[in-house]
C-alpha cells in the first residue's frame, strides 16, 4: 500500500472471479467487474492534487465504487451532505451527490464534471483556485455523534483506517467465504467497517438501503445467502419472533454489536440463540475517533464475562487514567483511554484544517470504566457526572439501576437539582423506577420528576440523544432542534 491510498478492490485476497457486491434482483459482481467499475470513477475523479470527494450518498452503489476510487487514488472521501454550509466549509474538489439529488449543485458552486462514471453524473467544483492542501495521509472525514449536519468531522488517517481494519478481521475471524449485508448506514464508522473488512479479507457485501428491521431486507439476506448481521441495541431490541423465523432460514451465524450498551438479559438472549445456530454473538465497542472499533469480547467468553464490551483489538492498548468520582463509582473506575490502530489525527471544521497532520496519541474516549483481567467495563461518561444536592452521581449508572426490559428510559438532570426520568413504557412501570431512584439518591421524592414520551430520541448512530431530551426538559412546550414533534409527547409525571 503506497502511502495516503487504500485499495479494497485489486489486493491479493481480491480473486477477480469471486462475489465482491451482490445487489437486490439476483445481481452480483465480481472483484474483477467491480474493479472495472471503481476504474470509471478514477477517471472522473482524476486532478493533479490530493482532493476531497464528497460522497452525499449512502449504501448504493456509486456511492461505494466512488468511495473505493477515491481511497485507491490517495484521495479524501468525506460522507457528508452537500448542504450549502458543507461545501463552504470544506469545499470539496468533487461531489458525487446521492441518487436523485443532482440538482442545485450549480448554485452552489459546482458543474457536472467532463466524464461519467457508471452513467453516474459527478460534480466538480467551478473555481480554477485552490482550495487549500490535504494532509498526504488523510483518508476520510466521518461526522463525530449527532453532528451529522454540522461542519465538525473526525480526520482519519489512511494507515489507520487500514490498521483498525485488519484488526476486526482479525478479531471476527473473517474469511473470503463471507457475505455481509450494509445494515448499518456506510457514512458512520460502524457501518463503513463492515464494508471495509469485507472487501479486505476478499469476501463479498450485500448491498441494500433499507431498514435492517424490514421484511425486504430479510429477503434479500436470505436470497443472497448472507452469512453475517451487524446492528445497534436499538435495531436487536425490536428483533421480535418474525425476525428469529427468518434467522432460521438465514445463513447468518455471526451477529455483532456495537454503537451503544446492550442489556446483559438482550445481551444473554441473542448469545443463546446464536449459540443455538452454533454462531457467535460479539459484543464490541467503538468509536468514530477510532476509525471504528476498539474493543471486541469473544463470545467464548459468555456469561463469564457478562457486561463486558471486552478486550482490545490486536494492536490496541486500552488504559484506565483518573477521572471525577462519584457516589456509586465501582473500585478502579477511571476515564477510558486507548491507544491503537485507528486513533484520529484531530478534529476539523473545515477546509484549513485539513492541512494538519497527527494531533492524537492516545484518544480520551470520553468514556469511564474499569479493567479486570484485561477486559473492559463501561460505567458510563464523564461529562454524565452530575451533582444533586451536593452529591456526585453519573446519570449512566442510575439509568442501568432501574432498566427494565421492554420499558426504555433515560436520566438526565435539570436544573434545581432535579433528576428527570424519562421513559417510553408502561408509565406505572417507570413510576416504580422513579421511586427507586429517589430512594437510591437518598433524595426527596420531589427531586426526581418523571417523564413520558412516544419515544426516545436517538442519534443516527443509535444512542440516546440527550441533547434532544435537554431541550425538552429546559424548554416545555417549545421548538428547539426540531424537538417540538418530540416535545408535545411529553408529559409531566407524578
């Protein structure tokens, strides 16, 4: 691999004849015809300099082969939208815009470029000035959590994406003979893994858009023979009896898991069931300053290690440094700290921030857990520590006290000392919940206030989206970051 290039589609473990892509309709192409594909895009995208190709598209396939050219040609590639305010930021050389959204790119600065790829119309930006150098090693600009829409991205090496990506296939065990759906959307690090992994180890993907919940894409993974499933709580949470029938008729014998804490009883429940299949369940964790995952438990390991997100990737070191106690903090608790493959060279908000090289050595995760026998254990965040009448406490911890199955909530803290519990279940089951919490806190009853909505908010990546529910405590009954649609399902508890 030529420094600042990645190439996922010519490598030694690429066989020209074998499945790279099987796509809905019975369609499946080769290494070899996706390579010829991927060779029309570098065509398109063809400048004298390193340049930013922003891909606005997600799981289809100009967006992938785009992606793929991009990479092999020492490119940038940045998922990101084609709003007027990312292409202010960042000013992308290309844009290859998602399926049926090429119009108003010419307003905005940018023409169809000479050539197409694949009858793909590619845009390239209308300005003979430079827009500013990129740093020969950055690879990818992925959105950080709930900043899908805002300027801020992670800056991702070229190694490192390589590097994280040859550790989670040495972590699963992934072979040529696998094929795994794009279950989870390509522009977050997760999803964009699997793909990754896949197309290094030679094996093949699955590629469809839809809901990894939904009857169609169930067909489709049965007709494509996938052998492997990847999703978030969220998604395993609502996998009912309809989806375990269709798991029996699936090939599918490896599941992962990432994106946010699954409960141990879900957690037990789908182990077993794979187990059943004689598959495997992994529980990983992850995150986007990390190219992807960090940590990966071995199903082997299962009930003993129960709780555990597991030990570090090959390659990866996983520290516990001091951080902010609290009331209910677990002996040898401290903020997670990993070193590794993967790790971000910064931050950027736009274009002139592309220029800089490696700002990260060791990444603060921002998490806080504690290490036993070399593996992992997640408490919660640092900045989910909080005082209530004077006492330390993480929200996190409360929240995993109470968690009933079924009956999903969040803790979040007002102001005034206030505790708001915020569930969408059974409103007497979280009336039960609020007491507890209370009582846990040693606190007046007053100073824990329930809430009930339709639904709890999450971030595209799956996890509670706390800002959302801050907005709607802080401000009842009005509009903020489009929360009112949210906000008029909340309704004050006892």
């Amino acid at each position: 691999m030529e420094a600042g290039t990645f190439d996922l589609v010519t490598h030694d473990h690429a066989q020209p004849a074998s499945p790279a892509v099987h796509m809905e309709g019975r369609v499946t192409l080769t290494y070899g015809e996706l390579a010829g594909l991927t060779g029309e895009f570098e065509q398109a995208l063809r400048h004298d300099e390193k340049a930013l190709v922003l891909c606005a598209g997600d799981r289809d396939l100009p967006t992938v082969t785009a992606y793929l050219a991009a990479l092999r040609m020492g490119h940038a590639v940045a998922f990101l939208p084609a709003s007027n305010e990312i292409l202010s930021a960042y000013q992308p050389e290309f844009v290859v815009p998602a399926p049926g959204s090429e119009t108003g790119l010419a307003d905005l600065g940018y023409r169809p470029a000479a050539e197409t790829a694949a009858g793909k119309m590619i845009f390239k930006r209308d300005s003979s000035q430079a827009a500013g150098e990129i740093y020969m090693d950055t690879a990818l600009l992925l959105a950080t959590s709930g900043s899908t829409g805002s300027p801020k991205t992670v800056r991702l090496s070229c190694s490192g994406l390589a590097g994280n990506t040859a550790a989670i296939i040495s972590a699963l065990g992934i072979t040529a003979a696998e094929r795994a759906p794009t279950t989870l959307p390509i522009r977050h690090a997760y999803g964009l893994s699997v793909l990754n992994t896949h197309l290094l180890a030679g094996a093949s993907i699955v590629l469809g858009d839809r809901s990894p919940l939904s009857l169609a894409t169930w067909d489709h993974l049965i007709r494509s023979g996938a052998t492997s499933f990847a999703a978030v709580p969220t998604t395993y949470a609502a996998f009912g009896p309809a989806h375990a029938s269709l798991l029996g008729r699936s090939k599918i014998r490896t599941m992962t898991q990432a994106g946010a804490r699954l409960g141990d009883e879900l957690t037990m429940r789908l182990a077993q069931m794979m187990d059943q299949r004689d598959g495997r369940f992994f529980v990983m964790y992850g995150q986007t300053e990390a190219s992807s995952r960090i940590a990966c438990l071995d199903p082997a390991n299962l009930p003993r290690r129960l709780g555990s997100v597991g030990t570090a990737v090959p390659g990866g070191t996983i520290t516990i440094r001091p951080a902010p106690t609290h009331a209910r903090a677990v002996p040898g608790e401290g903020a997670v700290h990993y070193r590794g493959p993967g790790v971000m060279l910064g931050y950027a908000t736009g274009r002139a921030d592309l220029c800089r090289g490696a700002e990260v050595d060791v990444l603060d995760t921002g998490d806080l857990g504690y290490l036993r026998d070399g593996y992992l254990y997640l408490t919660g965040r640092t900045k989910r520590i909080v005082k209530v009448l004077g006492v330390r406490t993480s929200l996190d911890d409360l929240e995993r006290m109470v968690e009933r199955p079924g009956h999903p909530t969040a803790v979040i803290c007002g102001t005034d000392d206030v505790v708001h519990l915020v569930g969408a279940g059974d409103a007497a089951v979280h009336e039960q919940q609020r007491r507890q919490l209370a009582e846990s806190l040693g606190v007046p009853s007053r100073h824990v206030v329930f809430r009930h909505v339709g639904h709890l908010p999450r971030t595209p990546g799956g996890k509670v989206d706390y800002r959302r529910l801050a907005a709607i405590i802080n401000s009842p009954g009005g509009s903020v970051d489009g929360a009112d649609e949210l906000a008029a399902t909340v309704r004050p508890g006892t």
